[in-house]
C-alpha cells in the first residue's frame, strides 16, 4: 500500500491535522495496521484495514468495539481516570460513520494512538506478566455488567473447540497441499484428545459456567502499558470482544505469556508453561476479579490454558494442512512450526494440569476467604 493510497484513505477520516507519515506495524496475523504520524504537537492515529475475509461484518464489528470502550471510558472516567488512555476511541469518518470502504473495496477504521505506551510480544519479567493479566481481569471486570447478548458474534464459534477439532478433520480429510502424512504425529495427538474439547462449551450451556463478555484474544501483545509506571493500562486488539467465557481469557493470557518460549519458536526443547509464570498470571488476574469470579470459573483455570492451547495447535495445523490460508506467515512452514510448539505447549500442561489447579485454588482461597472450591 503506497503512501499516496493511504493519503487518500487517511482523508477520509476526521483526523485533527494532515499526516505526514504512515508507519506500518507488523506484529497482528490478521488485519494491517499503521500508525499515523500527524507531526509534533498534534494527535497521532491507528489507520487498520479490517480483513473482511475474516470480519465479514464491519458495521457490527465496530458497534461491539464502540459500545464496549464507551462502556469502559464511561468507568473510566467515573473513578478519574483518562478515558483516552484507558479505552480505545474510535475516529468518525467525514460521513459520520466508524469505518471507510475505500473505492477497491479494503475496509478501514481509525483509532486515537495512546502515546507514552510500549506492548510486549515476549517476556521474562514477572512484573510485565502480572500487569497484563491485571490488565484483562480488570476489562473483564470493567464488562461483567455488560449484557452478554447485546453484542455480535464477530466470528461465529469461534472458540468452539470441539468445532475447530470438526474442521481439522475435514481439512486432513481433503490434504489439499499433502501435508497430512507430514503432520500425522500432531494429527494424532490432537485426535486423542477430542474427549477434552467441549470442556467450556458445555459448562455454558449447562450453566456451570457463565456466558461473559470476553476478549478472546488474550494476548500480552494486546496490552499497551504506560512506558512511565509499567502499569497495563489499555486492552487493545478489540475485534473478537463478544459473549464468551473468562476462561478463554485466561487461558489465553496463559497459552502466549506463560510459555519459555514465543508461540513460533521452533526449537521444542525450548518450549514448557513456566509455573513460575503462570502463578503470577493467576495472581495479576484474580486480584482483578475476586469479586466476579465464580468458584467454577476458578476451578476450570487450568482447563482455560490447556484448550486454548490446544485449541491454537488445532488452529495453525488446519491453516498448515489447507495451504495457509487464514494466519500471515512468514516462511512457508510457518504455521507448521507454530502448531508444533502450541501442541508441545499442551503436552506440557497435561502434566501439570494438578500443580496448575494448586495455585489457582491457593489463590482463589488467599482472596476468598472458606468454603470448597468445585
Ligand atoms: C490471531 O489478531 P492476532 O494476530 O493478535 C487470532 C487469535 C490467535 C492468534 C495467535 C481473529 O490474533 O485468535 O490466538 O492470532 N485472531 C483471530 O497468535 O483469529
Ligand atoms: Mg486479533
């Protein structure tokens, strides 16, 4: 995309001065997103091209972003705090819109930057850990009396396990790019486990578990924090928040920042949940929740990491297998290499799913107080 063409985008957008320059940002495996340079002294932007492959419905898309981050500006701002630090503000088009369909089609939003902020796709340091599960325990805890059912499903099932698990198959039965006996040893290991996957969905639909508004993207990288106090102050990456379980969060914040190692690095030796760094993942993330928590919800921590871990090698195998077609790669054996660390991730936490339900309950107790924990 030349700079004339995002010239052209960027105009359609109430932005407060000219930009004079687009910076691409590479770390998202969906959308493309650059960050807009208006000059010293004015406010700086967020241009992102929404993938409509995957988004196909922007206008819903950006209604769940709005209605959630003015909920969450809303709290914000009742405890004093700074709105445009602390939730995403969305840029009006000139027609008044949230999103721009440029004349080929591409479809664009805009978001204030918040400046003064550094994100992480990788740490060794407890403190930056502890503020990104804090970070998304307080969203969650920021949305826990948002009405579930008045946002979209942005993308249908999306965290159906047990349906990801359908979709492999059909993508092994068909081996479009022959790689199925290449990837039989993670087919079969995935195969065995399919007892495992409805775990969440049918604590929903049995009532065990709660129907929350989620983020289900979890990731270290989505949260800005402040480059002055360290503090996780913004979720970002907003486009799959809808009716979901906390355990996805979780176990997603789990699945990326308690691994030793980066959910791409392909040597496998390397690559085991840190206890060390989940215990303070529960820590950061409880401390938030305490008093939204269920004793269920509490209970499935471990569970929450493990499927979504799982869930993930599911993910980046079928994307493999069908010739990659959904994730941004970087080499051709990308996703390959990706689902094997993700499922090496899994293997890892089956064996400490126990030690894992420890900490959880010992810290559910530490804030709680008595009584059983399910
Ligand atoms: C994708 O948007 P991004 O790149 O942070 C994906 C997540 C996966 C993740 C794997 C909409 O996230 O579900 O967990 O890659 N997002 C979507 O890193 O599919
Ligand atoms: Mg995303």
């Amino acid at each position: 995309m030349s700079p004339k063409y995002l010239e052209r985008v960027a105009q359609a957008f109430c932005f407060a001065a000219k930009p004079v320059r687009f910076i691409p940002f590479s770390s998202g495996h969906i959308n493309n997103t650059f960050f807009v340079d208006c000059g010293e002294g004015n406010p700086q932007y967020i241009l992102q091209r929404i993938n409509t492959g995957i988004f196909q419905n922007p206008g819903q898309l950006m209604f769940n972003i709005k209605e959630i981050s003015l909920h969450i500006a809303r709290k914000v701002a009742d405890e004093g705090g700074d709105p445009s630090r602390r939730s995403r503000t969305v840029i009006a088009t000139n027609y008044g819109g949230d999103f721009y369909v440029d004349p080929d089609g591409g479809c664009w939003r805009a978001f204030l930057e918040i400046e003064n902020v550094v994100s992480y796709d990788f740490t060794d340091d407890p403190q930056i850990l502890y503020q990104s599960a804090a970070a998304f325990g307080r969203f969650l805890k920021q949305l826990s009396d948002y009405p579930a059912d008045a946002l979209y499903e942005t993308i249908a099932n999306f965290h159906d396990t047990r349906g990801r698990l359908a979709v492999l198959k059909e993508a092994v039965r068909r081996d479009k790019m022959s790689r199925a006996a290449e990837m039989q040893r993670e087919i079969d290991f995935v195969l065995k486990r399919a007892g495992d996957l409805s775990y969440i969905t049918d604590g929903i639909a049995d009532g065990r578990l709660l129907l929350r508004v989620t983020h289900n993207d979890a990731k270290l990288s989505n949260v800005l924090m402040d480059k002055d106090t360290g503090e996780g102050i913004c979720v970002i990456d907003l486009d799959t928040v809808m009716p979901g379980s906390l355990l996805y969060d979780f176990g997603e914040t789990v699945r990326f920042g308690a691994s030793t190692a980066k959910e791409d690095a392909v040597s496998l030796d390397g690559v085991e949940l840190s206890l060390s760094k989940y215990e303070v993942i529960v820590r950061g993330f409880m401390g938030e929740l305490r008093d939204v928590i269920t004793k269920e919800e509490a209970a499935s921590l471990p569970m929450g990491a493990y499927l979504m871990t799982l869930e993930t090698g599911i993910r980046f195998l079928t994307d493999y297998l069908v010739g990659d077609a959904y994730y941004q790669t970087r080499y051709p054996a990308h996703n390959r290499d990706r689902a094997r660390n993700q499922l090496k991730l899994a293997a890892d936490m089956e064996q400490k799913l126990e030690q894992m339900r420890q900490i959880a309950v010992s810290v559910y107790f530490h804030k709680k107080g008595a009584g059983p924990l399910a």
